[in-house]
C-alpha cells in the first residue's frame, strides 16, 4: 500500500475519527456545555471535512460560522479540542486545494478567522492583549495556511 491510498483512506476515515471525538469530549470533558447545541456541532462540524478537497472555502466558511457559535456558547478559553482540530485542517485544506481566486477568497477567511480569534480571546481588553492574540492567531492560522500552500506547490511540481 503506498502513501497516496493511505492518505485517500485518511480522508475518509478523519472525519468520522473526530466526530467520536467530539461527541466524547462534549459529553466527558464539557459536560456543563448545552449538550442540544454541542453535540450536533460535535457529529456535523467535523464531517465537512469530508469535502475539503472540492468544497475548502466553503468547508472553511461552515466552521468560521460554526467557531463564532462555539464562542459565543462557551466558557472562555474552553473550546472543544475535536472542534479545533477540525478547524485546524480545514485552515490547512482551504490553503492546500484551492487555486486563483478560491486561493484569495481562502487566505481572505483566514486572515477574517484571525481578527475573529483576536476579538473573542481578548480577556483584558487592553492593546498588548489584542497584539499577543493577534500574533498568536495569525502565526498559528497563518502558518497552516502557508503550510497547505506550500503542499500545493509540491504536488504541482510532482
């Protein structure tokens, strides 16, 4: 079996791994969370990944949307982790399986995820919090964008 049939069964079989996930950590770790909001979005959230290759700026934009609930739903500084990973490669897969103008509508969401995080991370209100989560958002969110951009180039060359 070589790499490429690994990496097509992963696609198929991460989503469904991270739902489980989700639906554990919601129910075991956050069990003060409203279970009829995070458990839906625990099951469905991940299982966009299921199109991160044709559809990642859509993918992306469903759980931006998904992220301002999340944030809005939980303790600060609690996210659920399944969530967040889920989040993590659809930033990478908006950055990996795009060209032209999805690439910018892409890196357009990211940099709009950035100054979301900024915002909703801001617990003391003052300018150096905002610089550190910026910082940290755009370093995190912004390097797996790259990193996905650099995997493009890769294949392209290949």
């Amino acid at each position: 079996m070589g790499w490429g049939k690994i990496g097509t069964n992963g696609d198929r079989f991460l989503p469904f791994v991270l739902s489980g996930a989700g639906i554990l950590e919601v129910l075991l770790v956050h069990p003060d969370y409203d279970r009829r909001l995070f458990v839906p979005l625990a099951l469905l959230l991940p299982l966009t990944l299921l199109f991160r290759r044709r559809q990642a700026v859509a993918v992306l934009a469903v759980n931006i949307a998904a992220w301002v609930v999340i944030d809005v739903n939980s303790p600060i500084n609690e996210d659920p982790l399944a969530l967040a990973i889920t989040l993590a490669i659809a930033v990478y897969s908006v950055g990996a399986h795009t060209g032209g103008r999805q690439t910018v509508a892409g890196a357009a969401l990211v940099a709009v995820l950035c100054v979301l995080g900024t915002a909703a991370d801001a617990n003391e209100g003052t300018f150096v919090d905002y610089l550190g989560n910026a910082i940290f958002f755009f370093v995190i969110f912004g390097g797996l964008w790259l990193a996905g951009r650099a995997m493009a180039r890769r294949r392209a060359r290949e």
